[in-house]
C-alpha cells in the first residue's frame, strides 16, 4: 500500500454500513468504499452542483422546493458533464486498488456512484440553495 492509499483511507469518516452483509463484490464496494467517499466529499460535491446550478438556473434559490429537488435530480441525471467531473472527484478519493475494481466494473460502477449522488445532492436541496445564493451575493 502506498503513502497516498494510506492517507486516503484514513481520511475517510465511518458510515453505518455493513459490507460484511453484501451478496456481492460490488455491493461490498458500495458499502466499504463509495458511502465513505461521498461522505468525506460531501461538501465539495455540493458546491459543485451550487456551482453549475448557478450558472445554468436562472432564478434557482426562487423556486419551490419540490421544483428545485426536480431540477437537481434532472441535471444529474442529464448532464453529463456534470456528472464526468462529480465520477471525477470520487474517483480520485480511491485507492489505487479501488480504482482498480472500480475500473474492471466501471459502468456498473458509475451508474451506482451517480445514484448514490442523485439522492445525496436531492435530500441537501436546501444546502444547495444556500450556496447558490451566497454566490450570488459574491
């Protein structure tokens, strides 16, 4: 294991997941390796999307609620761009073994990593919205 693997992994915070239960490598990987990357990610996967948010959505922050979970979910789901440099950022919070396995399973992968963000970023629309407005005021 390298220096870099080393410091990754002890970067990452616990989650309440049990990777011991999976019936899979793959659900494993979700559960051992992609929920503590994205909880140790959070905050800069969400001003990711504030910022794409703000660039694209005009009048974002003055949207209801629902509509403005609705064009959180459309935009990760469409956009991919957007969805290349959010992958990006997970996968550079990987070990060199874990990109390894991410690399051999990678669409199975990717479609897991963004359904795990579609639900992160939309449960957060209101953190969203606050950061999109204080880019605002910037």
């Amino acid at each position: 294991m390298t220096e870099r693997d080393r410091a990754v992994l002890e970067a990452r915070p616990t989650v309440d997941a049990h990777p011991e239960l999976a019936s899979t490598d793959l659900e494993a990987f979700l559960h051992r390796t992609l929920r503590p990357v994205l909880k140790l990610q959070n905050d800069v996967l969400l001003a990711l999307v504030a910022n794409d948010v703000a660039k694209r959505v005009p009048g974002f922050a003055s949207l209801g609620l629902e509509v403005q979970r609705d064009r959180l979910t459309a935009m990760l789901k469409t956009d991919s761009r957007l969805k290349r440099v959010l992958v990006g950022v997970v996968w550079g919070s990987l070990t060199t073994d874990e990109l390894t396995f991410a690399l051999e399973a990678e669409g199975e992968v990717r479609r897991r990593v963004m359904a795990l963000l579609v639900e992160r970023v939309a449960s957060q629309t209101e953190t969203v919205v606050g950061l999109v407005q204080a880019r605002a005021e910037r």
